[in-house]
C-alpha cells in the first residue's frame, strides 16, 4: 500500500486489488489509464465484469458515465482514505 499526502490535510491511499474486488462507490485507476473513475455499477458480464464509471475528479461535468468490460483477474490501483493516519 502506499500512502499519498495531499495539500497536508487529508491522506489517500493506492492500493493494488483485483477487478472482483470494487465494489460501488470505489474510486479505481483503469489498466492504462492515469485518472481515476467512481465506479457507479457493477455487472457480471460474458468472461468477466462490467463496470459503469464516470470521471471521479468531477471536473468534466459534460462526461457522461460509460460502461468498461473486464476481467476479474485483472488488478487495479484503487483510491480511498487514509482513517488510521
């Protein structure tokens, strides 16, 4: 796990989880991708899962959310608060 601080104030963690692993309202880093998504749906689809996501920095208010298939053995970087710092 690593920790990130930003601005001093709050700390944010990356971790490394499988695709099997989110759950709603997890904040991941797609394969090949550097910002970050909330996810809003979870699927189970043919030969793996469907996500539904949308921009997690809030900052393109005009994207709307779009589906994304993976496998669940596929790992990814997922974004959440630091409670015990």
């Amino acid at each position: 796990m690593k920790l990130i601080l930003l601005a001093d104030i709050v700390g944010f963690v990356d971790d490394v989880i499988s695709a099997g692993d989110v759950d709603v309202g997890d904040v991941i880093v797609l394969p090949d991708a550097e910002d970050a998504v909330l996810v809003s749906r979870i699927r189970l689809g043919q030969g793996g899962l469907i996500f539904t996501v949308a921009s997690a920095s809030g900052a393109s208010a005009t994207e709307e959310e779009r589906p994304v298939r993976l496998s669940a053995m596929i790992r990814l970087r997922k974004r959440g608060r630091d409670l015990a710092g």
